[in-house]
C-alpha cells in the first residue's frame, strides 16, 4: 500500500514537471514606483522530498516562507517533517520520525538553474527493531547541512515550481540524512511557490 502511494507521488511530481515545462522563462520582475522592501516579493511554499538507497527509504514535507532579493538570489525559512527507514543486511531495521527546520538561500547563476544552501536543525525519534525480535526506542537531534543545485520555472511576483538534489555536507552521524555507515545519502525535492500578492 505504501510502496502505491509513493509511487503515484513520483508519477504527480513527474506530471507537474513536465506541465511546469510550458511557463513563461524565468524572470524578475522589477518593482515599479518602490524601492526597497515589496510583498510582491514575498513567496509561500513547500515541496516534498524523496530519498532512496540500498535499504534506505526517505518522505517527507517541507514548508517554506522567503523573499526574492532579485533575479539571483531568494532566501527564507524552511520547516520540515520526515519519515524514514533503514533495514540492514542482518534484518535490523530502524524507522524514525523526524522534525526540524533552519533557513535556506538559493543562489541562480543561470535564471533557471540554482544552488541552494540550507543549515537546519532537526530532531529524530528512533524505533530500532533487530532480527532477533528486541525493539528500543531513543530520541536524539542533529545539525545538518543541506548542499545541492537545482532547477526552477521561476517568475518572481508571481509563481515557481522547482526541483533540487541535495546532500548533507555535515558530518553529524545522527543525521537523518546519513547512512549507517556515515556515507551521503541523496534527497530529491520537488515543489511549488505562489507570491503573497503576485504582480498585475
């Protein structure tokens, strides 16, 4: 049932990226008559992620608020909520909950592509369950540093749809974004923002 779900997730996400095909070019749409601060720049968001290994599953949201600065750069705050798993080659499996949040810039050298940095904070309540039938249960937190590029349909004033690959560049071992063996485990993002009052 669950396998159904994430799969049909993956077929959505794929459908908005291709229907995100036929937006206008990104592009920044200068305030006219202001300087300074504008609402028009304000966006609200999210996306969700997707993760995946050899016996690593990874789900989650992530909400965002933040402001386009210009053309180049947006920033704000990101909160998240994860569910992950990970089953060894013994039978041990572990399942967490995770919940967190930090703040994110996006940098756009190219007005479609971007590289983004995300420092956040999350904390993680573990089941461990080994093959023998034993079960414990720890909560425990962790800095994490999210790293990757993406890309964007990006129309500042009024919408965005994007899609990034990240990886945590910290070397916490309590990461929810690590594997067992401390090695990068990739996350793959997808998501949307609407401007607070999109530009006429």
């Amino acid at each position: 049932m669950v396998k159904h779900i994430f799969t049909s997730l993956i077929i959505v996400l794929c459908a908005g990226t291709l229907s995100a095909q036929r937006l206008a070019p990104a592009t920044y749409q200068e305030n006219t008559g202001t300087s300074g601060f504008s609402s028009n720049n304000i966006f609200l968001g999210g996306a969700v992620s997707l993760g995946f290994g050899s016996g690593y599953f990874n789900a989650g949201g992530t909400p965002e608020v933040g402001y386009s600065f210009s053309q180049w750069i947006d920033a704000g705050l990101a909160v998240n909520i994860n569910y992950q798993s990970l089953k060894d080659y013994y039978g041990n499996t572990q399942n967490s909950f995770n919940y967190g949040g930090g703040v994110f810039a996006r940098v756009y050298p190219i007005p479609f592509i971007f590289l983004q940095v995300q420092p956040e904070y999350n904390w993680m309540s573990y089941t461990l369950k080994t093959g023998n039938g034993a079960s414990s249960k720890t909560t425990v937190g962790a800095p994490s540093i999210l790293a990757g590029v993406g890309y964007s349909q990006r129309i500042v004033g009024k919408a965005s749809f994007y899609t990034a690959l990240l990886f945590d560049v910290n070397k916490d071992p309590n990461s929810p974004y690590r594997g067992y063996d401390g090695s990068f485990i990739p996350i793959l993002r997808a998501g949307f923002n609407i401007y607070l009052h999109g530009n006429r």
